[in-house]
C-alpha cells in the first residue's frame, strides 16, 4: 500500500477500465471508481487479483497488473473528481 503510482501512467492504462467503470463518476450498475482512496483502491485490486474478491472479469483484468500499474490506476482514479 506504500506504492506511490503516477497519475499520467494511470490515465494511459485505463482505457480497459473505463470500457465498464464512467470517468464522470456515474454508477449505472457498475461501482463507480473516480475519486477512490488510493488504499482501499489497491486493496481492491489485489484481492481480485488474488482471488479474495469474486468477480471473473475484475479477476481476468487484474491478472496481469503489477504492482506500478496497480499503483498508477489508483493515482489517476483517486485524483479525478465526480461530476
């Protein structure tokens, strides 16, 4: 959870994210993510991506993400604020 992300490579690796979760903040079924703390926003993604949380598509996006793009994504949906 000490991993500090950089925001500009978060932006670039969200293009998967934003194909679900609304970069306005919007949550039409899908929990939104802008403006997540950035610790509960990684715990998230690690525990999908260690099977804790049960959800195959969040598992399936996560597998691959190491720790510096886990961090990015944190600090770029954490610094965007809803509409």
């Amino acid at each position: 959870l000490a991993i500090q992300g950089d925001p500009e490579y978060g932006e670039y690796l969200s293009s998967e994210c934003v194909s679900c979760h609304q970069t306005d903040g919007t949550a039409d079924g899908i929990p939104s993510i802008v403006g997540w703390p950035k610790e509960p926003f990684i715990r998230a993604l690690f525990e999908y991506k260690t099977n804790v949380r049960n959800h195959q598509v969040m598992q399936n996006m996560t597998l691959n993400l190491g720790n510096e793009e886990i961090a990015a994504l944190a600090a770029y949906f954490g610094s965007l604020d809803p509409q």
